[in-house]
C-alpha cells in the first residue's frame, strides 16, 4: 500500500497511505502495538493493542497518546480483515516532547495550586469558625459573669439595707430605754402638761367654795 510514517515525536506519529479504489469497505482500519516482534507474534488482529477506523474519504491519520522510546509496528487496511507484512511499518517514538513535558509540568503545577488552595481555604474555614466560637462562649461567659455580679450586689444592698433598718430600730429603742430609765414619770409630767385644763378646774372649784 506504500504506507509511510512521518511527523514522529515521544507520544504522536503521522500515518499516511494511498487511497485504494479496490477498498469496498466505508473505512480504513490502523492497527498498532508496542514492542513488536515479528519473530513471536503473527499478524493478528487479536494481537495489536489499538485499532482506529478512519472514513475513505481520508488517506492520513495521527496517532497519539504513544509511548516514548518505544518501537512500534504499525498497519493498514481497506478491510476488516488480518494484515499482511507489506501493509505494516515499524518506528521508534522519539524522547518526550519538550512542549509536551512543559505541558505535564504545567498541570502538575496547576493541580498543586488548585489542592493547595483547597487546603488553605479549609483550613481558614476552620480557623474562622473556631475564633468565631470562642468569642461567641468569651461573650457568653462575660453576660452570665455580668448577671451574677448584679445578683451579688442587689444581694449586698438587700442585706445593707435590712441591717441598717435593724441597726437604727435598736438604737431607737435602746434611746427608749435609757429615757425611761432617766426619767420614770416623764410620761406622766408630759401627760399632765399637755392637759393643763385638768389642773385648773378643781382649783376654780375650791376658790368658789371658800367664796
């Protein structure tokens, strides 16, 4: 079929072959697989590890994901049958691609930004519901710290004020006492002093008498 092989690189090559105007079929069938030895393997459709079907109407194909370094044997056919060895090529894949190496790094790097970023926003997630807890329990502890100390000085003021009122009724009636025991008939002269018009009418009645 004069099938050639171009354009090889570490993970792509470029197959090209003549249009067949004998192809009854609606497709091309390549076939490819690595490691080929013709002395071990025979050529088998069971035996190569891809196969792509191409339309007709195109006489070239790019295959891709290959590996570097690697021989492979390559063929094509117009029909789904079992190639023969003048329709096979065998290759070597290059190094890896420079681009393509850039291209793997640069995805590297960029999963390890992006996992990276991840981490940190879940950790500062973390970080945030903690320091929002604490000061939550912090303004928690402070309010019922607050009510206990007015319950402590309403308490006091409670008990000052009870003690100050049973202070000064025992110093009233100790005065009292000490009233009472100063003067016994206090009450008595105090009585009579405030009710003078008891005093004056026996009086009156004995000057009229004598009269």
């Amino acid at each position: 079929m004069g099938i050639t092989i171009q354009n090889i690189t570490g993970n792509t090559a470029m197959v090209i072959w003549p249009k067949m105007a004998s192809c009854v079929d609606s497709f091309y069938s390549i076939m490819y697989h690595p490691n080929w030895n013709s002395m071990l393997s025979s050529y088998s459709r069971k035996s190569f590890q891809k196969e792509e079907r191409v339309p007709t109407s195109r006489s070239s194909f790019v295959v891709e994901n290959l590996t570097p370094l690697t021989r492979y044997i390559m063929c094509v056919t117009c029909q789904s049958a079992n190639p023969s060895s003048d329709q096979c090529r065998v290759f070597n894949t290059l190094e890896r691609d420079p681009a393509s190496a850039s291209n793997t790094k640069k995805e590297l790097a960029l999963g390890i930004w992006l996992t990276s970023s991840i981490l940190l926003l879940i950790i500062a997630a973390i970080l945030l519901y903690g320091c929002l807890h604490l000061l939550c329990r912090r303004r928690r502890e402070r309010l019922q710290e607050q009510n206990r100390t007015s319950k402590q000085d309403s308490g006091e003021a409670w008990t000052k004020s009870v003690a100050y009122t049973s202070e000064e009724f025992r110093r009233q009636r100790q005065v009292m006492q000490d009233t009472e025991e100063k003067h016994p008939g206090g009450i008595q002269l105090a009585t009579i002093i405030e009710n003078p018009s008891a005093c004056n009418e026996p009086v009156m009645s004995t000057s009229k008498s004598h009269e």
